[in-house]
C-alpha cells in the first residue's frame, strides 16, 4: 500500500467512527460551560459557586455536534428538492 492509500483509508475509517458517534450520540456538552449549563465563578473564598446561564447554550448544557447538524441539513435538502 502506497502512502496516499493508507492516509486515505485511516481517514475513511475515522469518518465512520465520527458518523457512528453521532448516530449514537447526536448531543455534546456545550464546549463553554462544560456540560453544566451555567458560567461557573469562583468566590474570594475560593468556592465555586455558579453565575449567569450560560449564552451559548442557553442553559441547557448541551450543543448539537457538527456532523448531526450537517446529516440533519443534508436530508432537508434532500427532502425539499424531491417535492
């Protein structure tokens, strides 16, 4: 095997496993709060106590990933253009 086809297929092998991933698990944690929902601050006694909701997510804690967001707009176009 050449360079280029064994690159070619480890890239392929990890498109599969990402594509699998979101099939499975199409949510992540919101990459600004870490999964909690809330800005996390820390006290001047240096307790961690939780501040505003966070923008990003809006409280909720998680964020849609990219390749089910991609999957999702792929088979609305889909879906429209065979109307």
């Amino acid at each position: 095997m050449t360079l280029t086809s064994l690159a070619i297929a480890c890239l392929l092998i990890v498109t599969i496993c990402y594509w699998i991933l979101c099939a499975v698990s199409p949510f992540g944690d919101c990459r600004k709060c870490r999964g909690l929902g809330v800005k996390t601050r820390i006290t001047r006694s240096g307790k961690v106590k939780a501040g505003k909701t966070c923008r990003r997510c809006h409280g909720e804690g998680k964020r849609i990933r990219v390749g089910w967001w991609l999957s999702n707009r792929a088979s609305r176009i889909h879906r429209e253009g065979t109307r």
